[in-house]
C-alpha cells in the first residue's frame, strides 16, 4: 500500500510539473528579428545611409 501511494505521488507531481512547466506564448515584439535592419532591403551600392 505504501508503495502505491508513492507511486501515485510521484506520477501526480510528474503530470503536475508538466502541466505548469509547458509551452508559453512568446511575445512576437520581443524577439529581434521581426523587424528588418536598416541596412536589409535596399539595393546593393545604391546609396545606403553613411553614418
């Protein structure tokens, strides 16, 4: 009996972790690169911004 009491605990602590642990919604505006560069996108040699 007492083996299967810790058995249930240990699947119910496994299943719980997973359950609070899982895939989060990432914020698109965070990441990086989702927005170009200012040097992406313009024609090579055709004047890009000198700084």
């Amino acid at each position: 009996m007492k083996k299967l009491l810790s058995l249930f605990l240990a699947i119910t602590t496994l299943g719980l972790s997973l359950i609070f642990t899982g895939c989060t919604e990432v914020d698109e505006s965070t990441i990086p690169w989702s927005r170009p560069k200012d040097w992406e996108g313009g024609v090579p040699g055709m004047g890009g911004t000198s700084r």
